[in-house]
C-alpha cells in the first residue's frame, strides 16, 4: 500500500516498565569511543548521507517466520541505498526470554527489538539514544514509549489496535447479523457458532503461552474507555479486579475467556492447540474467533485461499454506550549503545528504512510509526470506534505501577501465569471460581499497594 495522505494519530503510549532486567545485566555505561556524537534520526538524510558507510550489522528478530521472505526483501531494498552495509538476521525463538539473558552481555549484536523486561529508566545503560523525545514526537506515533526523561531509545516496528479476529463466513452461517458489543452477545454468539457450525467458536491457543498474555492488552482502553486507567487509576485504585457489575473493566475482560471455556465454547484440549496450524484453521473456517492484536490480521489472511473472510472487531465491551479499542506500539526497535559508531550510523539508517520506507507497518496490518501515513484498509471497521492509549504515570510515579504489579505478583502484561490460572480453574483443573481468582489478585494488589503508599 502507498504511504499517502496527512492523517495524524494524537494518542498518547503508556510508559510501562515491567519484569526487572535479568540478574547480572551490566548496568555500565559505554566507554567515550562508543558515545562517539551520532545524530539523531530524524536529523538524518536517508539515502543522502553516509553512502560510502561501510559496516556489518547483527539484528535480532522474533519474527522468524518472515526472515527468509519479507526480511530478505527489505536489506535487498535497503542496499540499492547503501550497498557496503551488510545486515544479518538472527531469528530468535523465546524472545523475550532469549534477549533478556543476552543483554547481560555488552556484544549481543546490534539491532534488536527491545524487550518489555527493561524498565524504561534502564534503557539507556543497553541501548543508543535516537534523539529527543518531545521532537521525534512531532514526526513519529507513540515516539514516547521506550523513552526516558525527554531521551527517545526505540522507535515502534508497527503499532496495534487490540481487538478480536473473526471470519465473516463462519459469522454468516451461524446467523449472527452483526458484530457483538457486550461480553453476553459475544458469548451468545460463541454459542450459536458451535450449535450451527462445524467451526471452534474462540481459539484460546492456550498451549502457546504467549497468547494468553494478549488479554492483558484489553482491560485498560478497550474495556474502560479511559487513556488514564493502566498507569494513573490502576495503581491506586481499590479492589480494581472486582466485577464491576455493568460489564465492563478488567473483569469483564477476563470473564470473557473464562466463561467461553467453561461452556465449551474452545477447542476441546487447549493444552494441545497449535498456533502455527491455527492460522490455516481460521482462514478455512474451522475457527471462528481469536483475541489477538491487529498484527495478526495479516497473518491470517496470508494463511489460506479466504483472505476475504478475515474481520477484525472491537472487544466487545461498550462502555455509557461507546466501543473503545486499546492502541500502543508493538516491538521497538533499539540500537545496542556498546556497538562501534560505524555501526551504530549503520543502525540508524536501517531502522529509519525500515519506519519510513520498508512498509513493514502496512504489511502487518498496523498503525503506521510515521504520523503522516494513512492507517491500513484493515482497520477500517475501527473508523467509529475510539481509539485509547494509556497515558503516561506522573512524574513523582514513575515506577509504582510496575512496583504493585511486580510485588503482588499478578504480573499484568509482564507473564501469562494469571491468565493460565483463569483458564485451568474454567476447565475445573483447580476448582475456583472466576471470583475467587480476582479476590486473591485484589488481597495482593492491595497488600502492594500498602507498601508503597499507593
């Protein structure tokens, strides 16, 4: 898709920092031959400047599916510009996890997409600043996510709406005429998909692990409606996993999956699902419905002959009358700040490529980085739906929400642990109630927030 147009996304990011760095991640500041003065990138000419660069550049991906295909295409790209900058891919399995561990060593490579386990406050002891925050905002969505004190260290790969995959044609065949809005049509809709159709009615691709995480992404935004909930209300709000009683806020989300599987409205054994296979599932019709970001819109209409069939909706959750949807970035890209200043420029031209020239937004169906380029055709179901991004905690606050979210232990988008415990007491594995489970998330919340004053 041709980037055109003057569209600009005025949403806020959240600054969240979660799970502490690996144990033994060096915290030492690069020596004065690595701080060598590197411009900023937006100061930076692409295709004008540094032609005669020559370098070799390691990046670290957790998009190993596309190395070979879509990555290869964009260093091909990339060269016609600067022909004496190599780039080497490494696909890297266990992302988060795999990174983390090697960040504790200065020579892990040179691009990588940065993990959430590095605090913000951190980011500048592992990776090299990009240029001021309150100017690279001017040209660049969510510029200040990976950001610390007005210092921008990551620019966003391609940025998310949160909402549900659904194929029209199962939809279709099961009767359901319009998209669900409250948690009790969406799960009446499950209902009429398995009692009309040969289809899964919602694929929790519980055996991947990850995607269980990915209900996080819908109690802030999308379920309440408010930019400041996360990272303003969160921390100090009382009992905030209770259900609310009018079908919205973090419960309802939840309650959502908890609910499809104890009617049986999943697969049959959630332990064996594939997510790999359940691409091709969806687009053939055997599942009707996944709770996964807009990047994987894409993905799923790449998997089969039915590109058609893939929609993508809002969470059903609406809030005195209005549908919200959560947006922020996906995985930023950051430059190691030990690497040589050769590649270090190298870096920065290649990330620059790859937000403005690569459309690597456009082609996982994202909000694209560069404020100037029109969304996807993809969201376009999303043109009345309000998009929220969770604002920034105070100054004087910076890290309580994650100090609560790390000390109760409820890890909210940090691991999937409390996720997997909905999902094995709904399959009667542990014999709690949904209640029960949010009570105990609300005793530690509340014993955290004691702590800290919150």
């Amino acid at each position: 898709m041709k980037k055109t147009g003057l569209r600009t996304f005025a949403i806020a990011l959240a600054i969240m920092g979660v799970l502490i760095v690996a144990a033994g991640c060096s915290k030492k500041q690069a020596s004065s031959s690595q701080q060598a003065e590197i411009p900023a990138i937006d100061a930076v000419k692409l295709g004008e400047e540094y032609r005669d660069l020559s370098a070799t550049i390691q990046v670290k991906t957790h998009r190993t599916d596309i190395i070979d295909t879509v990555l290869k295409g964009y260093v091909a790209d990339f060269q016609k510009m600067y022909p004496n900058i190599k780039v080497v891919y490494e696909g890297v399995t266990d992302y988060a996890a795999t990174i983390t561990t090697r960040l504790s060593t200065p020579q892990w490579g040179d691009i990588c997409m940065i993990p959430t386990t590095v605090p913000n406050t951190e980011l500048g002891n592992y990776f090299q600043p990009l240029g001021k925050t309150d100017a690279l905002a001017q040209f660049y969505n969510f510029a200040d996510n990976k950001a610390h004190a007005n210092i921008t260290y990551g620019l966003s790969s391609t940025n998310n709406v949160q909402g549900v995959l659904y194929n029209r044609a199962v939809f279709k065949a099961a009767g359901i005429t319009e998209v669900p809005k409250t948690p009790d049509a969406f799960l009446d809709a499950l209902a009429k998909i398995k009692a009309n159709t040969k289809a899964i009615p919602l694929y929790t691709n519980f055996a991947a692990g990850w995607t269980m995480g990915a209900w996080d992404a819908y109690i802030g935004g999308s379920a309440t409606g408010d930019p400041d909930f996360m990272n303003i209300i969160l921390p100090h709000a009382q009992n905030p996993f209770a259900d609310r009683g009018d079908n919205a806020g973090p419960y309802a989300v939840y309650n959502v999956l908890y609910e499809a599987v104890k009617r049986g409205l999943v697969e049959d054994d959630p332990t064996t699902s594939d997510w790999e296979s359940s691409k091709g599932l969806f687009n053939r019709g055997e599942i009707a419905a996944m709770v996964l970001g807009s990047w994987a819109i894409v993905q799923m209409q790449d998997a089969g002959p039915n590109r058609d069939d893939v929609g993508y909706m809002s969470f059903p959750v609406t809030v005195n009358g209005r549908q919200y949807a959560a947006a922020g970035p996906d995985y930023c890209y950051g430059i190691n700040v030990n690497s040589s200043p050769n590649n270090k420029i190298a870096c920065l031209l290649y990330i620059k490529y790859l937000v403005e020239q690569s459309n690597f937004d456009y082609d996982q169906g994202g909000i694209p980085t560069v404020k100037t380029h029109e969304p996807p055709a993809t969201l376009s179901a999303f043109a009345g739906i309000e998009l929220v991004a969770d604002n920034p905690s105070p100054a004087d606050e910076t890290d309580l929400m994650t100090n609560i979210n790390v000390d109760s232990e409820v890890s909210l988008n940090m691991d999937n642990h409390h996720v997997i415990e909905i999902v094995e007491a709904a399959l009667a594995r542990n014999g709690k109630t949904l209640k029960q489970i949010t009570d105990e998330w609300n005793a530690r919340w509340t014993a955290a927030q004691k702590k800290y004053g919150a």
